[in-house]
C-alpha cells in the first residue's frame, strides 16, 4: 500500500456493534450512541483491568476519577468478569444499562437504578459499590445531594476500605459545606488530599485529582482565614495545581 492510497476504518465494527445499529448511531439514535461508546471504551481497558482485581475495585477507581480511561478499566472489568462467569448475564445487563444511561444526560432513572440494585440484592460489597455509583452520578449530573447523603457515602467508602472513593466524597463535602463551616471544610480537603497524594504514588490516574484538592484546599484555607496555609498548599502543590488548571482550560 503507497502512502497515497486511502485508509478504510470500519467504525462499527471497532465499535462491535452490527450495521444497523451503526447507521442508528449516525442518524442520531441516542441509545445506540451510547452502546458504541460503551463498546470503544470497553476495547480501550488496560491489561492490568481485565487480569487484577474485582470488578467492584475498578468501579470505585472510576467513581473517585471519572477519568476515560478509568472508566474503560472499569467496563473492561466487568466485561472480563461476565465472560469469566463471575457476573451473570442479568448483572451484567444491569451494570451495562446503568452505564449507559450515565452517558446520557441527567441522572440514571429510577426503573434502571432499581434494576441494578435487585440484580445484586444480597451481595454487600457489590450492592454497596452500585449505590457509591448512584450517588457519584447524580453528583455528575447536578442533582441535588444533601450532606447525610455525603456522610454516608463516605462511611460506606471506608466499610469497603475504598480511600479513593472516602477522598472523592470528602472533597465533595468540603464543598457543599464550607459556607456553614469554613474551618471544617478546609481540614476535608487536606484529609481528602493527603488520600490522593498517597494513591497517586500507587496510581498516576490520580495526578489530576492531587491538583484539583489541593487547588481546593487553598481555596478553603483562604475562606477560613488561614492565607499562611493556602500560600503553602500553593507552594508544595504547585506543579500540580498548574496541571489541573491547564487541563480543565483544554
């Protein structure tokens, strides 16, 4: 082949997904959009994915990041726990619906929620993780989630010994809570950091989140009336801080 001659990609099959499906998509059918993306993302997960883990443990990653590639670990993983027999093939349309409905706008609707918690009624672990997931999706979305529904969240991170997932909801609560209580926010988001700075040096997936804490711990110090401590989070996390900036900005 010259250089000259055209390259043909078959998207639907990259995307394996039939041709009807495919030209669906390409009309602007919403629902076969979001099993071609959810099929690409699957193709994309890591080695590391589809051969450690739990597919729970590759969840809670992606729920403390909502990084792409996070989120194509996670599908991998549960696409590799399907074909293993570990998940049936009810939970795996379950986890599959959801997904895809986290795609769309809004947040996951009830008659999908419901199926997802009933496909795993009875198994803690997974049960615990589908709800984590519920709540990070309506956080997504910009729904409403009040601070006992935060504290739980974190109360079930930590039952699950999940830190990535115990430092996103902490961070979040730091958020929604520091007009009431500058002070106690402020120490969240340094609790919340020091999480992620200790998984960052496990897992570079969470460099963005580092920047992004530490951004905000700064932000709180100040609101708290410590500028002494927002110039040092500033000072120690400088390069991360500058990174999440410039990435946020692209």
């Amino acid at each position: 082949m010259s250089d000259d001659e055209p390259i043909y990609l078959d998207i639907g099959d990259l995307a394996g997904v039939d041709a009807g499906t495919y030209a669906a998509a390409d009309s602007g059918d919403r629902q076969a959009q979001k099993l071609m993306l959810r099929n690409l993302l699957t193709s994309q997960a890591s080695v590391a994915a589809l051969t450690t883990g739990h597919w729970t443990d590759w969840t809670l990653r992606m729920i403390a990041t909502g990084d792409e590639q996070a989120t194509a670990d996670m599908l991998g993983s549960i696409a590799e726990a399907a074909r293993s027999g570990e998940l049936s093939g009810e939970q795996k349309a379950a986890l599959d619906e959801l997904v895809e409905q986290y795609f769309g706008p809004g947040s996951v609707g009830a008659p999908t929620a419901n199926r997802a918690r009933a496909a795993f009624a009875g198994e803690t672990r997974e049960s615990a993780v589908v709800d984590l997931y519920l709540v990070s999706d309506r956080l997504a979305s910009g729904d409403q989630v009040d601070l006992d529904e935060l504290a739980d969240a974190v109360a079930t991170s930590q039952s699950l010994d999940a830190p990535a997932t115990e430092a996103f909801f902490t961070a979040v609560t730091a958020q929604l809570s520091y007009a009431a209580d500058p002070v106690a926010a402020f120490r969240m988001a340094v609790d919340a950091l020091e999480k992620y700075v200790e998984l960052r040096d496990q897992d570079a997936i969470y460099e963005g989140k580092v920047g992004m804490t530490a951004l905000l711990g700064s932000q709180l110090a100040d609101i708290a009336g410590e500028p002494q401590a927002s110039m040092m989070l500033r000072a120690a996390y400088d390069v991360e801080i500058e990174a999440f900036q410039s990435a946020d900005n692209d």
